[in-house]
C-alpha cells in the first residue's frame, strides 16, 4: 500500500512541476524570451498545455476577471499542495496503515 501511496504523490509532485513549467514559459514567450517558432518550445509548451490546461479551466471559469492577471496556477498550485498533504497525512490513516 506504502507503493501506491508513493506513486500518487510522486504523480502530484510531477504534476507541481508541470504546473510551475507553464507558467514559467508562459511569463517566458510573452516577453519574447523564448521563441514560441522554435519546434522544440512549441513541443514542449503543447504538452504541458495538454497536461495542465484541463485542471486549469474549471478554476478560471469561476475566478473573476483581473485585467492580465491569472491566479489560476497558484489556486491550482494550493490544490495539489493539499491533495500531496492528504496523501501523506490522512490517507494512510483511513485506509489502516
């Protein structure tokens, strides 16, 4: 059980990163640091798109308009935050460990 509970949050902690990579890149190729022509960037920016924009959605269909801003990554950044603390915290307790 202690396997499965690692794999979740070594996926969480992947997922953390990903999200961070996002938004790094995204800050990156709007102030033309990053070449967004460049193939490799482009790859690399879909697939992480892929990954993260799914969770990313819900969370900004319910956050208010800010200008520019979007706080979206850090409420997601708070989420998985909390679901790595869960799994380290609570679940081994509820399911016996």
């Amino acid at each position: 059980m202690y396997a499965v509970l690692n794999l979740i949050d070594t996926v969480l902690w992947l997922y953390w990163w990903a999200i961070i990579l996002v938004a790094l890149m995204s800050w990156l190729i709007s102030f033309n640091v990053v070449n967004f022509h460049n193939q490799i960037v482009r790859s690399v920016w879909n697939g992480l798109n892929a990954i993260v924009e799914p969770a990313l959605q819900p969370i900004r269909r319910f956050l208010p308009n800010m200008g520019g801003l979007d706080i979206s990554p850090v409420i997601l950044l708070l989420i998985v935050g909390f679901l790595r603390d869960f799994v380290h915290r609570d679940l081994p307790r509820l399911v016996g460990l």
